[in-house]
C-alpha cells in the first residue's frame, strides 16, 4: 500500500512571494506571501475583485490601495490576475456541471 506524506505535500506546494515593486526602490517593494489553504477556499469562493484583492493581501491591503486606488481600472484587474497566476489559482475554470448546470 502506497504512503502519502503529508510533509511531502507541503514540500511540493512551496512556491516564492510575490513582490509588487511599488517604484524603482527595493525597499518599497511589496512582499506578498502565498495564500494557506483557508485563504485559498475563500479565494476560490469570491466572486469580486476588491474581495480578492483583500484575501491575497491582507494587513498589506491599505498599503497597495493607496497605490492602485485611483489607477487605471485595468491596473486593479491585472494585478488580482497576476497574483492568481503566480500563486497557481484558475478562477476562470468552469466550476462542477458546467456553466449551464441547474440551481434548482
């Protein structure tokens, strides 16, 4: 019977920060850790941009607003997109049954 390590699962899924570089200091830069498996679900759940936007950064949410706030709209969309790619999330994928499944 094969063994699954869990240890091993967690080796697997190590993946880098994601820096957003604010300006051409480093020391502005914006670190950005990977979402843990309750920001994922949550992720996974949220439908607007904002809310993503607020699950990928958390405490440092206020700190990139100021930036991205009053930018382009398209700024806020590519950002969230840049994130999801980086961090190994689809949320383009047709969920269970299709987009034409029945809610009833």
């Amino acid at each position: 019977m094969k063994t699954y390590r869990f240890d091993q699962y967690v080796q697997d899924a190590a993946i880098e920060p994601f820096v957003l570089a604010i300006s051409d200091n480093p020391d502005e830069n914006i670190v950005i850790q990977p979402p843990n498996g309750e920001t994922l679900l949550a992720l996974e759940e949220t439908l607007t941009s904002r809310g993503r936007l607020k699950l990928f950064l958390g405490e440092q949410y206020d700190q990139v607003w100021v930036h991205i706030g009053l930018a382009p709209g398209g700024v806020l969309a590519a950002i969230v997109k840049d994130m999801a790619g980086h961090f190994g999330m689809d949320f383009q994928r047709t969920p269970p049954g299709g987009t034409g499944a029945s809610s009833s």
